[in-house]
C-alpha cells in the first residue's frame, strides 16, 4: 500500500497556525488537518489564496455548522489581488483605462467570499491589517445600486470603512477573503 504524500500547503498552513495562536481559540491543529483531508477541494483554494499573497490562516469555526474557517492574514491586502474594480457591473461600466477584472469575479472563481464589514473589523480586532493598503468588503445591496461599494484599512490607530464607486481601482487595494471548510 503506497503512502499518500502530504499536500505541499499542509507545512506552511500549519506553522502560521502555530505562529499565531492569539488568531482562534479553541482549535487545534489535528482538527483542522482532519477537516481539510475531507475536504481536499478548500487545499485548492487555500494554495490560490497563498499564491495570491493572502497567508491563509484559521481565525476561528462556525459554531452552528463546525466549519473552520480561513481568512487572509498577510499584513498588506494580497498583493496578487489589488488594482480590482468591484464587480462585474462596474467592469462593465468602465469605458476606458478597465482593470484587469473585478473582486467579486475573482473571489468566486477562487472559491472564497470577500468580508463583510463585521468579519472585517474581527479580523481588525486580531491583528494590524491594511495599514498601507485597503480591502474591497461585501457591499450592502442598497449602497451598490446607487453606485457605491466599501473598502476599508486601518490608519492612525482606527479601523475606517469608506465607499468608493465601484468601478474605481488602485494599486493599493484588493481585497481579503473568507474561506469555510
């Protein structure tokens, strides 16, 4: 009987784990590797978020459902996420200069769902994100039909959540996912 090799992912998944217990409590490393050996398809998406510049990381589980659940964690919003408008409808509703794609598009074909503001300012709570960057967050149906969609980042000690119109891009922002597993 042939041994199956351990994802690649598994190692660095597991020593950020292990960097930042102050992330969750209350999980342990076994449970977690369990849950993902059941559902090898998140080890694709986890590897996207990784390679995008994300550093997937566990902060926390769903009690009602016991998913556990991975956020991006690098410092900076995912580098190989950034220069994003909102959505698909925003893409569109650019004539000229269009970026490359939208963050809705992105985080559905990458499987994740970006934070919502609450997520957003919990992920806030665990550690300094953005602090040079920001991040494109769920946007409230009403404020999207009037032409808007929130960001948010962290500057001068306090989280702030801003709108922008939702075909704006920059360099410096893209956008944090959620993953459940």
């Amino acid at each position: 009987m042939a041994t199956r090799t351990p994802h690649p992912l598994l190692e660095p998944l597991h020593d950020r784990f292990a960097r930042h217990p102050h992330r969750r409590t209350g999980l342990a490393w076994k449970d977690v590797a369990a849950r993902l050996a059941d559902h090898p398809a998140a080890l694709r998406t986890l590897a996207w978020m990784e390679a995008s510049g994300g550093e997937p990381d566990v902060i926390g589980s769903d009690t009602a459902t016991g998913a556990v659940l991975f956020c991006d964690c690098s410092a900076e919003s995912p580098q190989g996420r950034r220069s994003l408008c909102f959505d698909a409808d925003a893409l569109h509703a650019r004539k000229e200069n269009k970026p490359q794609g939208s963050a809705l598009a992105l985080a559905s074909e990458m499987g994740i769902e970006l934070l919502d503001e609450a997520q957003y300012r919990a992920l806030q709570a665990l550690g300094e994100f953005d602090t040079k960057t920001s991040s494109w967050i769920a946007t409230p149906p009403e404020v999207r039909a009037l032409g808007g969609a929130l960001f948010g980042d962290r500057r001068y000690g306090q989280v702030f959540v801003y709108h922008n119109g939702a075909q704006s891009y920059y360099a410096a922002r893209g956008f944090r996912g959620l993953l459940r597993v």
